[in-house]
C-alpha cells in the first residue's frame, strides 16, 4: 500500500498528504490540524499551495497511529520522534498484553466502548458509528444508553476538540450523527404519545441541539407527545406557540456556552406572558436554578419520571 502510494508521487517532491493519510491510517483532516496545534508533521508546500512531507514521515507517523491504538494521546505523539514513538509502542504492549490480570478493558467496560464511537468520529466513519449507536442502544436500552454512551462520548468529544486531538469537522460529523440517531428513535415512539404534547425548545444563541434530542427522548419514553421546535428559538414565539397548541409543559435545554444572567432574564419574561399553569422545565448544564416557577431539572430520568406524571 505504502509502496503504491509512494510511486504515486515523484520522490523529490516528497509525498502528499493524501499518501502519507493512505500509508499511515491518520485522516487528511488530522495531519493538518497535528501541524498547526503541535508543529508536526511538517510540510513544505508546492507553489501550487499542496503540502509535501519527506518520505522519512510515513514510518514515524504509522507508529505515531500505533501509539494512538495503544491509547497515547494525540498530543504525545504527533512531534514525537520515531525512537520515542517505538518506545511508546513497546511500553504500550507491555502494558496491555492480553492475558494481563488487570488489562484496562477488565476494569471498566464503557471506555472501551466510547473509544470504538472516537475511533469511528475519528475516521468519519458513518457506518462504523451508526452500527456502534445501534448495537449499544440495542444492549443497553435508551436509558443506559443516554447516560452511560451519549453523555460521556460527548463529554470526550468535547474534551479532545478542546485539547487540539479532534478536529471541528470531527465534533460536527459526531453531534450529528448522534443527534440524528436519538431523533430517528424519539420519533418512532411520537405517533403513540399522548397530547397535549410538552413543548421542546432552546432559546436563541444556543446552538446545541443534543440537549434537545435527549430531552425529546425522554418525553417519548414518558408516552408523551412531543412538539419539538428545536434551537434557538426566539421567546415570543415560544408564547405565540403556546397560546395555539396548548402544550402540558415548555420543555428548554440551555448549554453551558450561554450566559446566565441573560438566560435568566429571558426565563422571567416567559413566565410571566405564559399562563401559570403551565410548566416551564429547564435543564442542560447552563440551566439557572432558584427561578421562581420554573423547575430546573438536569438529571434525565428525573425528568423522565416527572414527564410521566403530568397531567
Ligand atoms: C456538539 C458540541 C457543539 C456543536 C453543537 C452541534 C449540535 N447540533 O448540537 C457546535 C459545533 C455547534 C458547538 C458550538 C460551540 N461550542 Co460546543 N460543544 C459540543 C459538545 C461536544 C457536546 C454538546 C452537547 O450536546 N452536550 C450534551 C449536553 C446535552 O449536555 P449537558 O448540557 O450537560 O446536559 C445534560 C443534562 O443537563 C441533560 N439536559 C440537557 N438539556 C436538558 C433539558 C431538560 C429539560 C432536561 C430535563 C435535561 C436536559 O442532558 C444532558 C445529559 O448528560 C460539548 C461538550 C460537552 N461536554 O457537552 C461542547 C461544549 C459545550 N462547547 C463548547 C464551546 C466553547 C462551544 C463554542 C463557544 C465554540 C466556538 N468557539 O464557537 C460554540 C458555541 C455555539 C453557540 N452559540 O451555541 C464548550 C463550552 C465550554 C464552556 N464551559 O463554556 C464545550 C463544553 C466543549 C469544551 N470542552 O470546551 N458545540
């Protein structure tokens, strides 16, 4: 494979980022952004503004992926030299040899699992990603899915785009997905559920979504119809909608990127142009507690559990 790639180019030019993504199984995506967060590999670029690396990178970089395999971090690897990456492989294969007493994969179950979806998010791999969700759904049922699978990949996506190891195109590709997926099955359930439906929203500036689905998800579980108007909706609509479908409660996600203050004030004003006897529930982790007369609530089957209750 490395061979044909190589023949592909013309040796005093170096090699293209697509051969050295082909020989080395590091995406196109992932050794630009390794040059600009960590500095390497490095290219020099053709007038034609193409990067070349030296041939020299190809093996230094398949062992960089070796590395990954063995669970180093993008960051530890990408300037590594080729002595240090072989080092880190040896120790990595001592250190997770099969037959071990206490391997990694025998003490927790669920990293191993979301490190398949970040190897999938990894590779833009649609399939591979969607059979994971489906195989884990299926296994678990939606409630351990959301809490065990959802919330912590999201948690790791977050964090590896933050620390430069997943690029925005990765976070992208993941959110959707994800978010697609948990619409696919809140959906499947809504032709069933009952009215009034609960009112799902977030309010404008907020473009996180999946705080959204899951909430959806839940309504669903609940056998409650759900009314999803989705992100970044502005207020007065929120009360116009109201006003024409009756909903048995207003249902907001808020994210952690939105401010506080603002989200609180916004919060005030509904409740006082939405008639009192309907609920306002937020949750998501920028949701302000302590409003008079909105029920702030972040534990899904909390939620879940009250969804079932209401009238
Ligand atoms: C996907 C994602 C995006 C996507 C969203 C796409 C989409 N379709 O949703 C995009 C790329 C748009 C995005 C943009 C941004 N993002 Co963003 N994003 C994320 C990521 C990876 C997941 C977000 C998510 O959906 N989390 C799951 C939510 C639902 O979790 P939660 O809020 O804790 O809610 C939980 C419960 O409270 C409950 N819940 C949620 N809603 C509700 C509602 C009700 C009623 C109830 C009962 C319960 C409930 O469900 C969840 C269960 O675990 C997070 C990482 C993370 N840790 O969350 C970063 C993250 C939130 N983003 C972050 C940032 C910085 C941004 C940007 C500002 C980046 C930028 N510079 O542009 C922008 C802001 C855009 C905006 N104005 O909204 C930071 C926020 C840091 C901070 N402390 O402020 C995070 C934490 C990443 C990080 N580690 O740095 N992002």
């Amino acid at each position: 494979m490395t061979e044909q790639a190589l023949q592909e180019e013309s040796p005093e030019q170096g090699v293209s980022i697509g051969a050295v993504a082909r020989a080395t199984g590091i995406g196109i995506e992932t050794l630009r952004m390794w040059e600009r967060r960590y500095g390497a590999p490095q290219s020099i670029r053709l007038p034609s503004g193409h990067r070349r690396y030296p041939e020299t990178e190809i093996e230094r970089l398949r062992l960089a992926a070796e590395a990954m395999r063995q669970g180093f971090r993008a960051r530890e690897v990408a300037a590594a030299s080729a002595g240090a990456l072989q080092a880190m492989v040896l120790a990595g294969r001592r250190r997770y040899r099969p037959g071990d007493v206490a391997s990694p994969s025998d003490q927790r179950e669920e990293p191993t699992e979301i490190d398949a979806w970040l190897e999938a998010t990894r590779q833009f791999d649609d399939e591979g990603l969607t059979s994971q969700l489906r195989h884990d759904w299926s296994r678990l049922g939606p409630m351990r899915f959301v809490a065990e699978r959802v919330a912590p990949f999201l948690e790791r996506v977050g964090q590896d785009w933050r620390e430069g190891e997943l690029a925005i195109s990765h976070e992208h590709f993941a959110s959707e997905r994800v978010g697609d997926f948990l619409a696919s099955q809140w959906r499947r359930l809504n032709e069933s559920g009952r009215t009034p439906p609960v009112l799902v929203a977030s309010l404008p500036g907020d473009q996180h979504r999946l705080g959204l689905q899951m909430c959806s998800l839940m309504a669903a579980l609940g056998e409650r119809k759900v009314l999803y108007v989705g992100p970044q909706t502005p207020p007065p609509e929120i009360v116009r909608m109201t006003t024409a479908h009756s909903p048995a409660a207003i249902c907001l996600s808020v994210s952690i990127t939105q401010d506080r203050a603002e989200v609180s004030r916004a919060l005030g004003q509904l409740r006082l142009e939405i008639p009192s006897h309907v609920p306002i529930v937020v949750g998501g982790s920028g949701a302000p507690g302590g409003l008079d007369g909105v029920l702030c609530m972040t534990n899904l089957s909390e939620f879940h559990d009250w969804i079932q209750r209401l009238e």
